[in-house]
C-alpha cells in the first residue's frame, strides 16, 4: 500500500509506518507516535475505551511510541490484558492510598489475577472494616485527583538505591534478586513510586469504581518461614453496573460455597489434630460418596471392568521404576524408613495395576484387560492451598488403567468418551469441553524425555479425536509426564472451569513395567495402557455437585430421602409404621419425633434440603395415607404409601435431576 504523501512527507523529514490492526486491515501513521495517538486516529471512542495495547505480540503502555512497521492490537476493558492492566492500576492505586493513611507501611508484591487484583503490606496497624473504608475513601479521591501515571527506568544499582532510600525492604529484595546489569522499570503517580514491568493506564482517573473485597494473611514469597504480611484483595470495573453484577456473582459463589453446605449439611468436617487438607466424611456425606462409588463401579462393571484393592503404601522403589520418582516426587510426601525398606503413601496407582496385569501371562485374545480401583492417593498440597473436600491431601480416584493391542486403543478410548457422556448425562451436566492437553516440548524435568513416543501418542490421541467427530481444544504443557490425555473441562455453576474425567495415552509405563502379551504370531507383544478416571476424585466430585446443586442433590443422591413428621402424638404410631415401611423398600428416611410444631419441623426438613417430607395427621391416619411435601414444589397433596413409594423409587431408578 503506497500512500500518495509519502514523498512529501519523506521531503518534510517524516517517515510513515505501517501498522497492521486485529482486522488485518493497515493504516499508515507517522512515526514516533503512540498507541493512544493511533486509537484517536481510529476512532475517538476507541481511544477512551482503551487500556493498553499489544504491538507484535508484547502488550504495552498506550504511551508506547511506534517506531517501526508492526502488527498492533487496542485493548479495551473486554480483553484479558486490557482486564489486568486495569486491576494492577488500581493496585498501585490502593497501595498509595494505604501510603497516605499508614505512612509506616512497606510495600511486597500487587499483581492483577484472575478476577481482580491484592497487594500484600507489611504495616503496624491491623486492617480492619473500618479502614477498608478509609483507604477505599482514599482511593476515589486519587481517581479523581487525575494523576499522570509516569513510566521510567533506572540501570540496577540505583534502581536498588531509590528503593533502599524509601525504606522499601521488599522491594530491594526482589532487585536484589534480578541480575546484575538488568535495567528495571518504575511507574509514577503523584508522591508514589513502584517498582514494576507494568504495562498501566496513563492515569489514576481512567479507574471508575473501586471495591475492596478481603484481607487475609499471606507469607512474603509464599514461606512460612518469612513474614505473614496482610493481604487485601480488591476489584474495580469501569462501569458501576459491572461492579454490581461481579458482587451479587461474589454472593451466588458464597451461598453455593462447599465448605460453608458441608458444615451447614453435616456433610464433612475437619480437624486440626487430624491435620490439614484430611477432611472427614460424616454420615450424610459418606452417604452420598458410597453411592456415587457404587454408581460408578456399577457402570464400569457392566462395561467389562474388574476392580481391585491395592495398599496405600508402597516402596520407594515402585516409584522410582514407574519415573514418578523422578518427575513427580514434589508432589508427594517424604520416604518414611523402615526396617530395611523406604515406603512412600502412594501419588497414584498406576504401578500397581501395572504388576497385576504383568502377574501372569497374557494373551492378544485377553485384551482389552481393565483394571479398576476406588484407590485413595496422597498428594502434598501446600497448606495455603487445601480447600474442604475440593483440594486434600488424601483423595479416593476413581481410576482405571485399561491394557489394550495397538490395535484397540481407539474403540477403547470411544468406549471411556462414551461413558463420559452418558455419566454426564445421569448427572445432568450439559456445560463441558475437551481439551487435548499436550507436552511442553521445552520442559525436559516435568515430562518424560523421549521425543518419538511423544509425537507417536499424541498425534495418535489427535487423530482418535477427530475421528470420534469430538469437539476439542488443544492445551500445551498440561499432560500427564508419562503421555498426552484428553481431559474434560467442565463449567461449574459460578463460572470455574473444573476438570473432573480424563483419559491418557501411555506408552512408557509398558515400557517401564516390561508389560507383555502373546500375540496372534506366538511372539511377545507391548501393549499400551490408557489410564482414565471418570468421576475424578470422589471428593472432588462431590464438592462440584454440592457447589452446582446448592446442597438439593437429586433424590438419589441425598443423605435423607424421606422425613415423616408427625403433627402430634397420636400419630406417632402410624409415622413409626410409615418409617419401616420406607426403609423395607431401601428408602432412606427419617423420624422427626420431637414435641414441636408442625410448621417448625417443616421449616428444618426444608433447610436441611431433604426432597420428601410426609406430613402424619389424623386425615392421613385415617385413610391410610401420606401428605407429602417436596423441597422443590411444596405441597404434593396426600397419597396412598405405596403410590408414594412407586414414585421416589421411580425418581431414583432413573436418576431425575432437580434442574
Ligand atoms: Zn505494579
Ligand atoms: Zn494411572
């Protein structure tokens, strides 16, 4: 493209540069001008909307000067950069108020994540409510007060010098840490000056509406060792209306919290002297567990699996012939000694399987051979990180490792996709993706090295895929070290992405194992291994559905199927009589006796989230009926027993869903 000035301008001492925009279409701008400069000569609407902006891929300052030809994306509020670039504003914005109000403050890190952004504070005074408010205050008047946000940079040495003569302890640190001769950028606004790779806003009044959100403690560089400094998490948004709909989301996560139920529903329970991360089931959640492992092993059973128990602990030296050793040991727990043996709580189970398949000799017509466990597997989480039931340390898998001819591995893998679905489909789950997760082709630490057996297993998953007709997304440095998987992404009801099934392609541990079967030519064989789990962990499944349920599971499901209540003494009789009847049929119920009101009684079943309760009074007695009331609907009216029974059992029988 030949713009007809450009010999004109070339005469006048300006050179034009082409910059290609997301459309692909190009426009030609003078050199030397800004990002912001070429959103204005887009358009105006553009250039008020926008962030930051990307040249040739690195996102930038809109202050960013563009000095050759290049590829330049504007990035507004609706990107994920222009999202961040906002969020860390308003963190060097938050950490200036607190500078005003606290002066004796120290300042560590304040990056933008995922939904909003925190600083952590090293400050004499303890935040509290009160002074959320104060520093929000403060806050807004610096939105308003406009201030320039000035970037500049400063070769190391004086770079530590500027921070030491602030009293900036954590910040010295982390230059201290850069290597000699790195040049390191600094962003200004008004009396504050932080140490920071940016990119910014240009200034403090392009943030509209501020919330602070939390405070919690928080280690300097995540170790217990350092420091425990204050944490404050913030959000701000550019329109109040956005601010809005994040709090009432923030609120819909906190009334959905599988913590908060699991306490409320008397679902698990933990406690210090058992330790962190090592939740209890209590018998409303055993319930739910034992008959989501029962389910799952019911179905597996009827697609040819055999199932087996196999001990939690195991020498160190079935890891080191596995490679977990070597390329998982960091999430495992430390060796234990004893008598002549090192032992270890076992990571995964895979090994075991591996000797069992290998116990005795196979032949082709054996395979496919599934071997399938409810395996509890230890897993060190860092104390930070445990969470109720969702991240343990101790967690039960449902897992399976299929052995399988090269010449299987497709319909066996159709087969688990397949059980996926029809898994999902019993549970009602409609919102899910599958990721192809692949290697790092650079980390040779975390993934097996042995590039050929790589190509080989992930093209070959690739190619499965695409001729399932499966809709899949790829996701580098996301496999398992031993081979690439196809993992399932589903969307939780508050908007997290959860992987809870996956199926993986494993060549190495055959290898590893020396896993051999007879072939149709009388000669040994390798087989490959696919290693699947379908419900995740037991107890990550479980904190998914209580999450996406509210704590309502399907009447399959709930601890409590049934509760009789009794309006008065004289019906108590017949409610006893009603109770037996229920459990005879395998109906889990439950008695509310107690000398208190009907209304009352009601009230507790409903907050107890039990789907069915059975009124008992004099009308019902008579007639030899049950009123019934549901959670969902309200009152039912009254039904002969056995007409109720047929219908809860024909709910359970088909596994109806409450959505
Ligand atoms: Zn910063
Ligand atoms: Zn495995």
């Amino acid at each position: 493209m030949q713009n007809k000035n450009s010999k004109d301008y070339k005469e006048r001492g300006i050179f034009m540069i082409k910059v290609e925009l997301k459309d692909g279409s190009i426009i030609e701008v003078e050199e030397g001008k800004s990002i912001l400069d070429v959103a204005k000569q887009i358009s105006q609407g553009l250039a008020r909307m926008a962030m930051v902006g990307k040249v040739d891929g690195e996102v930038k300052d809109l202050r960013f000067e563009l000095n050759k030809d290049c590829k330049l994306e504007i990035l507004t509020f609706d990107s994920i950069e222009g999202k961040k670039a906002y969020w860390h504003t308003t963190s060097h914005i938050m950490a200036q108020a607190v500078m005003r109000l606290f002066p004796d403050t120290k300042f560590a890190i304040g990056p933008a994540i995922d939904e909003g952004f925190y600083y952590d504070f090293d400050s004499s005074a303890t935040f509290n409510d009160e002074d959320k408010e104060k520093i929000e205050a403060e806050m807004k008047k610096i939105i308003k007060e406009d201030l320039p946000i000035e970037r500049f940079e400063l070769p190391r040495s004086e770079a530590i010098k500027l921070m030491k003569d602030a009293g900036e302890d954590y910040k010295v640190e982390l230059i201290e840490d850069l290597p000699e001769g790195e040049v390191l950028s600094f962003y200004k606004q008004g009396e504050f000056t932080d140490l920071c790779a940016g990119p910014h806003l240009m200034s403090t009044g392009k943030v509209k509406c501020v919330k602070l959100l939390s405070t919690s403690g928080a280690y300097w560089r995540g170790d217990e060792k350092n420091k425990m400094l204050q944490r404050i998490y913030a959000i701000s948004f550019p329109k109040a209306s956005l601010l809005e709909e994040h709090l009432a989301k923030l609120e819909e996560a906190k009334q959905r919290d599988h913590r908060k139920l699991g306490k409320d529903l008397e679902l698990f329970m933990t406690h210090k002297l058992v330790g962190s991360g090592l939740p209890m089931y209590l018998p409303n959640g055993a319930t739910v567990r034992r008959l989501l492992e029962r389910y799952i092993q019911d179905k597996e059973i009827r697609m040819g699996y055999k199932h087996v128990y196999t001990p939690s602990l195991a020498n160190v030296e079935l890891y080191k012939t596995s490679g977990h050793w070597d390329h998982y040991k960091e999430d495992m727990f430390p060796v234990m000694k004893m008598d002549n043996e090192e032992l270890v709580l076992r990571p995964m189970n895979c090994p075991h399987h591996m000797l069992i398949f290998k116990s005795k000799m196979r032949s082709y017509k054996d395979l496919p051979i599934r071997i399938g466990e409810l395996a509890h597997v230890f897993r060190y989480e860092d104390s930070g990180t445990v969470c109720g039931i969702e991240r343990v340390r101790e967690m039960c898998q449902n897992d399976a490792h299929l052995f399988v001819r090269p010449d299987q591995i497709k319909d066996e893998v159709g087969k688990v996709v397949k059980l996926i679905l029809d898994v999902y489909k019993d549970f009602g789950f409609k919102d899910y993706k599958f990721r192809l997760s692949l290697r790092d082709k650079n980390d040779k630490h975390k993934y097996f090295d042995d590039d050929e057996m790589w190509d080989k297993a992930e093209s070959q998953l690739r190619e499965i895929l695409t001729e399932l007709g499966l809709d899949f997304y790829e996701a580098e440095g996301e496999a398992a070290f031993y081979g690439p998987k196809l993992d399932v992404q589903l969307k939780s009801a508050i908007g997290h992405d959860v992987t809870v099934s996956t199926c993986q392609l494993d060549f190495l541990l055959p290898q590893r194992f020396e896993l051999e079967y007879i072939g149709e030519d009388g000669k040994a064989h390798r087989p490959v291994v696919i290693h699947r789990a379908i419900l995740g962990s037991s107890d990550r499944f479980i904190s998914f559905l209580i999450e996406e349920t509210k704590g309502v599971f399907p009447t399959w499901l709930a601890p409590t199927q049934v509760k009789i209540l009794p309006i008065a003494d004289s019906h108590k009789e017949y409610a006893k009589k009603v109770r037996e009847a229920l459990m005879l049929k395998g109906i889990r119920t439950e008695l509310d006796d107690r000398n208190e009101k009907i209304g009352y009684k009601i009230r507790e079943a409903q907050l107890e989230k039990v789907p069915y309760m059975l009124i008992i009074g004099n009308k019902e007695m008579e007639n030899e009926e049950v009123g019934v009331r549901s959670h969902k609907d309200g009152d039912i009216g009254a039904m002969k027993l056995n007409e109720f029974v047929d219908k809860i059992k024909y709910e359970v029988d088909n596994k109806i869903n409450n959505k």
